[in-house]
C-alpha cells in the first residue's frame, strides 16, 4: 500500500473550492490518487476527500497544516488531513459473543485492516485466551449495576491511556454513559444487530421475528447519546423465510454483523466518513 | 402451465398429518407437483401446501372437498383448496403515481400473472388512458374528506360487483376505513415504499432521507385496521449513497416497488401465503 | 430537474489536471454540481465527468468547446461536453418479447428517462399497438437469412433519418452486422440475459439451467463485433433454487434484465460511461 | 439442537411415494421436525428429505434401515439416513492464505458448525499456529512436481486414518489428482474464487478485472475430475466498480468467499444436498 495523506474538508458550498484546493495541491506537486466531492443541496454544504502520494509532496503533514490554513480559514472550513503511514489506535470492547471480534482480529492479523488493535476490553473474561493468542491486551472489566460508575472511569482511563484514535463496540452489551459518549464523539462505532431504525434497543433478533420480516440486517454507526440513533456509515440485509427460527436468525445475522461492522471500521480507519446532521457522507 | 389444484393447510402440529393427506391423495392416485411444509415450533402450529395435477384425480373441486372434510375435521384444520384454472379476480386502486399500475397491467398483459384483472379503481383520473387501452374498466371515485363516507361505499359495491378475490393497493394513497379492512380481511394487498416496520405513514422516503439510511426498501402486506402494521408477505431493499437524493431515493425505490408488489401478489394469487400471528408462511 | 453541462475526459494521467479543470470553471464562475474521478493505476489513465449549472457559465456549448480546447490539447484529452437540456434520440430495437420495451416505454412516458424515443424497429409487429400508443413510430423491418443485407441497409438509413444518438437492443435477437457495429461503435446498448462472460450467445437461461448455477443475471453491454463481449456497463443478479424450471428462471430474469438495462442507459443518456480497453469507467 | 434423523431419499418420481414414506414414519410415531420435497419435471426424478426427532422412533438407525429397506426397494431409492448426534468428521486442505481456514474454525470453535474437524492439510507451514491454537493437529504436506504422486498417496492416507467424511478444499492451491477426486466423490467441497462458470481455472480476479464486471463472485461446489465443474452447491456475489483495483477485489471478495464456503459446506454437513446430473438439490 503506498504511503499517502488524506486531506478530508467539509465546508459552506460555493464556486472555487476545487480550483483553490486543486491549485494548492497542484502547486506542490501533489499527485492526487483518489479524489472524492458531495454537494448537499438541502444544506447547501460541500464535501471533499483527496488522497494523495505522501512523497509527491515535498514535506510533511505540519507544514501542510500551516500552509493550507489560509485556505481552510477562507472558505470556512472543518477540515484534517492525515497519514496513512500512522495506522489509528483501536480498542475493541466485547461481551462474550466473539464473532466479530474473532473477526476483526483475523482481518488485523492478516493486515487486511490498516490499524493497530491496541487493547480490548471486555465486561467478561470469556474471550481473553483468543485475544492474548493474538498478544493484544485483554481488560476485564466487570459492569454491575453497583459499580458502573468506577467501572467506566475505569474504562476511560484506559482509553486515555492506549490513546485510542477509535473504540469499537464489537457486541458489547453494555451501553456507554452519556459523558463518554460525549467525550469520545465521532470516536466510537457500534454495530447494532438489525436494520435501524428498526428494532432499535435490545434483542433485535427477537423483535424482527415477532414481526414477520422477510429480511434481517446489521447497522454500523457512530455513538451518541441517544441509543441506536447516531450517524450510520454502513447497513447490510439478508434474507430470511418463515422456517428460520431465531437461532437461524442469530446465526445468519452474524454474517451480516461483521462485514457490516468491517466494512463501516474501514471507511473510518481511512477517514472516509465525514458526519453532518446526524448522517454520514461514506467516499467509497 | 399445468391445470393443478391447491391443497392449502394449517392445523395443530400433531404426528401423523402428513400421512393423513398424502395417503388420501394418493389413494385417489393424485400426482403432487409440488409440496411445502412448515412447523412453527414456537406456536406448535403445521404448515402445509399440496399442488396436485387435476387431470391425475378422478373429481372435481367440490367432490374433494367433501371427500377431505372429515381428515380436516380430525385434525383441526384451516384449509381450503383452489384451481389454477379458475384465475382470481384482483381490483388494482391507485392514484397519480402510474409505475406500479403499470408493472401490473404489462405481466397481466404479457399472461405473466395468472389473474383477471377485472377494474381499477382510482380517486384520480390520470391513469385512465393507460388502464383502458388494456380494456380494463377504470372507475374514478374521487375521495375527500367530505365525501369519505359515501365515496367508500360505492368502492364497497364495485368490490362486490366485479366479485374481487383480491384488492391491490397499487400506491393508492387514501387509507382504508377500518370496516372495509376488517370486511375484506386477508384480501387486500398493499405495498408500502419503506422496509416496514421503519418508516410506516406518509412520505417513507423523506423520512428515510432525513434518518441517512443506507438501504431504502419496500414491503408488501396485508392491510389490517392498523396502519401499515399488517402481516408482511414480501420485502426488499436496494443499497443508496449520501449522493442520492430524495429524488433518487423515489426513482430508485419504484424498481423495488414494482418487483416487491410483484412477488407478493403472485404468491398470494398462487395460494401459498398463510398468515397467523400477524406474520405469513410463504411457499415458494 | 436543474439544466446542466456535463463535461467528460479522458487523458494520461499527471500532476495538475483537476487544478487545470477547476480553474477554468471557476474562472467563469461555473458552478458545479457533481464531480467525479477516476485513476486507473494499471494503464495510467485519468477519468473525469463535471456536472456543472449551465445558468452559472456566461456562454453556450460552443463557446466553451472554444475555450476549453487549449487545456484539452495541452492535455491530450479524449473529451466532449454535453447538455441535459438536449436530450439524446434513442431509438429501441425489438423482437416478440414485450417486457423490456414496455419497461423503457414506460419509465420515458412517465419521464424518468430524460431521452427521447424517436422510433421503434423490430423483425416482427407483436409490439405495434404498445407503442404506437405511446404515439412513437414503429417500423417493422423483418430479417430473414435471404433478405439480411437490404434489411440492415434499411435499418442503417432509419438510424440516420432520425439522428439517432442512442440504439437500444430491447431483447432484439437478430446480430448486427459487423459494419454497423463498427459505424456506430459506442451508440449501441444490448441487454443480454445472463451475468457475462458466463452463458454468452443463444439461450442463456437453458445452459444456466443445465450448469446449475444458484443465481441467474443480466448484463447491459456495448455491442461490438465480437458477440456478448462488449464493454459491460451494468449487471446484476437474482438467486435462484433447485425448484426453479427454465420457465422460473425466465420470468424471474425479466425483472433483471429490465432493471440492469434501465440503469445502464440511464448512465449512457447521462454521459457518465467512458469506455477504455474493453472496461468501462461508470461515475454514479 | 435437538438430536434428529436425516432421511434423504431421490428415486423415480411416481404417484404414492410420499404416502408411503410419511405412513411409514407414522406407523412408529415418528416426528417430523422438517420436511422438503423436490419433483424434477424434466428428468421425472423425485428428491425428499425428512428431518424427524430422533426421541420419537422407538428403534435406532440399524433398524430404521432394516425397517425401511423393502419400501426403498420398491420405489429405487437411493437414500440414507443420518443422525445429527454423529457429526461429521472434516478435514480442512488450505495453502498460505488464512481467511478461509480462520473462518471455518471459528465457527467450529464457537459451536456454530455441527461437525468435527479432525485435521487440517497443507501444503505450506504458515497456519499451524492458528490451527494448532484450536488443538487440531496440522498436517504440512509439500506438494511438487517431482512429489506429487507420493505426497498425495500420503494425504489418502491422512483422508483415511482420520476417516474423514468431507474434505474441504479452504484456498487449497493444489489440484486433486484425479483418482482421488473419483474416489472420495460427492464429499471434496471446494471454494472457487468467482461466480463459475465465468472465470475457472487460476488468478479468477484477474480474469474478471480484465473482463470488467461489475460484480465478483464465489462457488462452493463437489469437486470432480473435471477442475471448477463439479455441482456448485452454493455461490454469492457483490458488486464492484470501476475503482476497485485487483486488490480491493481480492479483499471483497474473501468476504463472499468465506460465507459462501460456510453456507456450502453447512448444507453438506446437515445433509441438504442432493447431487443428480452434475446439479444439485439443496433443501433449506
């Protein structure tokens, strides 16, 4: 994979900002390998990804930063750029369910995510012998209704201490407090085991077949404080009849569960995912 | 297509069912093409559904009938059976939108659907044209919030005048009072442009948009007195961008419609729905 | 619908382009309203599609080509700009099968299409009465071993008596001759009924059905001397079961064809194909 | 799981087949949890498979076979009986890459796979760790030009010692040679890296990005002598784009690749595949 910097820019729609940014780029060389643009009508809001070979530039990313700032403070800009060559600090959280963290951990193991998995940390111990195979460190926090509060300053110590750039809620059961929701905004991912908004909340699997759909599916989003209902970056479906049991639903869903969740990490990890209005802009 | 009878059962799950039925078809030497099963274990319901060659039998429909009715009374089923040589009768009700009106005219017109579509039924007059150079009868009955009332009681009498087995809500955008819901209950078919149970009611696409789904659906059910809570018999959704707009969604969205509608009304036309609980077994 | 420029490239790829291309638009002050990318790694080629607000450029077409043309040569670019306000001439081509025409009558009647359909021609007359109701021209032109040439000779003239930009093979199961694919090399849009390279050539459903395949698809293409191996602009599939026959696979295809090629002209009309080496580039 | 019997049976179809097998289980009060029928029109064969609760029957299966064997006499079965209490014994063959092998164990190890495996072959040392992680012994068997025939005699005889019941081909780079492919027919499973028949033989991503579909796929089938034509008992696709590379498909496809591998082999192992003619009858 050749090293490259993402510059990643949202920003008020207006005539010019390709050409001032394309300009900018061009100026210093910059070979642009992926350029990706959205403009949202409704809000009247620009989008912009550009990937571009790190060494077509002839410096590094805190001269970039001082150099494109005048633009950004121009056209008034939410903008970052960053580095492929730094691969973000991810922490996976978990219950006993290992499907998508057995998953995720073989796509890491197998360099197929760009990260370093740098802890994972799990209200049980169930999974501790997998992870440590994988020479990750396992944090066993237990959740209780008694300690929830000590257990979550527990927890954020921990991500302040690994420096998680992502937190992964890989069907971790528990749901994270609303200050560290807050805190960690647009840093944390949570699968959810249905196609939201349906079945929002606990045992979708139950609820979906209650219902009688004719389809099940997963949901990729970012936490917020209201459950189930942050910005999605990715959704899949599967079909299912009327002989499929919960078990079957269960057992199908996982499927969709962790290429969902891959899928949605990866968009990401590569800072493919611009949020607005409670609703991604994914450049594929 | 083979002239065929359809045996249709549900009954309580008991050992023995099976060699009941299939040992009166076959003392009457009847040759099945197709047999389905399903046992809800949850409910401890039995699903059956027979399609037997009519030739291959030495009776007609009422003989049969006559001939099974104490193995139905033993066991306690629901049952009915139906000739494929004697298509339903289907009134189609629609408003301005024409896509789904007219998917079903052309595979009625192109004998994909074995059915008579004997009206359509609309509180517009737009599709008149279309509708009749099919020379199907086009009965506009506008209705407002006035005339509700008598508008429904004359559509009451066009139901009962065409002798309709089945009525398609082809995007007909009025509701239903609940004494013609309950009068015509499991005849009615509606398509609703969402993946129910999200974004029931008015403008599912708007409602999709705003939420920043990833996947817009359609869903094919029963009308019951609850707005757009009927048994589903068919689903299926289509993969969006940030890049779509509502537009897209709607343009994008009539092609599930149209199929999704499709699907379902032949399999009801075909006999191999059953509803209970609120939900459907549908024999493919 | 908003009127736009749409400008399409196609050039070596190297530093500086976009930055060229956006400057010249923002030097007249364009605005625009979509703008797609693409770097092709392998060849070294760089794609590129600009939809642009045609009230935000002080001039018309031919002033831009004008204006344009010294970057365009600097550049070594394949190029053409083209108006949503004038929109293409698609003339279909049609055998007995109904289901395709009838879909792309459809979708241009109710002007989801922005294209106009300047004639019909088919080797039978089944489908007259459809389409002279749509009150377009149908002109049967029958094809017989003896007869082939004059008959092509007289499609040739009709394609040129209506300046048309666009031919549609609507399930049209007569081979082009070799000229007239070469003549009008890049107008002409087939549907073939399988997922290609599988099952190219005659009867697609019956060899599908005697290899077995679980999912049966269709493939919208670029016709080009060399039968069924065109450059494929648009494909899709639907899954099949042992329980489905040849005529099972029939119908349930014509809901892929139908769709796969309403999404693949949609592209074409749109401008937003560019054909290299055999492939397309398709900016959704 | 409740522990049940398998009763798979295909045979020329005629009228009273089903009669008899369900009066049959009947008689000893068997319990029918599933059943599934199959009648194929074109080669008059007929295909039915029975899942009946094993606490049901009063005798075991030596005597079910005993019991049954004069009315599979009568009608030419094939058939046989499986018990779900008797789990398959597998052996997995994989080369260097993992995502396969990875996934089947998982879904071993998290119980979601009803069999046993009992080796893991390779021509290649990289996945022993992994492999042995889970306390299954890993076989490495380097496969040469010059070594062929020995290396693969020692392999039979690894097939053997183990009494391996199906042997799944998890990426497995080599070629079965043909005797053995004759000999251990109906139970080698292969994964094929595209939607066969496109696309056989080697580098399958390659060939389709020549090619430029739109979509890539994967076929889960029985090996035969003849390499990537054996029955395909499942296959899956997803869809790609002009801007995928032929790594990024090589990512996306693994995903489909390991799904379909699972769903594939899962039939198998539950005894839902039936093979006739080079195709298969998979019963849901």
């Amino acid at each position: 994979m050749e090293h490259t910097y993402r510059l990643v820019i949202s920003c008020p729609d207006r005539v010019g900002i390709v050409a001032k940014v394309s300009n900018f780029l061009s100026t210093y060389n910059g070979w642009i390998t992926e350029a990706s643009h959205h403009s949202d009508t409704q809000t009247g809001w620009f989008f912009m990804r550009h990937e571009i070979k790190a060494t077509s530039i002839p410096f590094g990313l805190d001269q970039f930063r001082a150099a494109f700032e005048p633009i950004a403070r121009e056209f008034n800009m939410n903008w970052h750029i960053a580095d492929s060559a730094q691969p973000k600090k991810v922490i996976l959280m978990c219950s006993k369910e290992s499907h998508c963290v057995a998953d995720l951990l073989h796509r890491w193991h197998s360099k197929e995510i760009n990260a370093e998995i740098v802890a994972v940390i799990s209200n049980h111990d169930d999974l501790r012998r997998m992870v440590e195979w994988h020479e990750i460190p396992y944090h066993h926090v237990p959740v209780s209704k008694e300690n929830k509060e000590e257990a979550f300053a527990h927890i954020d110590e921990l991500f302040q201490k690994y420096e998680a750039d992502v937190v992964v809620l890989a069907r971790y059961m528990q749901i994270l407090p609303g200050e560290l929701c807050e805190k960690y905004s647009g840093k944390v991912i949570n699968i959810h085991h249905s196609f939201l908004p349906s079945f929002a909340g606990a045992r979708p699997y139950h609820q979906a077949y209650s219902r009688g759909v004719k389809l099940i599916g997963a949901t990729c989003h970012y936490v917020t404080q209201d459950l189930d209902e942050g910005p999605i970056i990715e959704q899949d479906v599967i079909r299912i009849t009327h002989s499929d049991s919960i078990e079957d639903m269960v057992r199908l869903g996982k499927d969709v569960e962790k290429n969902v969740l891959a899928r949605g990490l990866r968009s990401h990890i590569e800072d493919r995912v611009i949020t607005y209005e409670n609703k991604t802009v994914v450049f594929d």
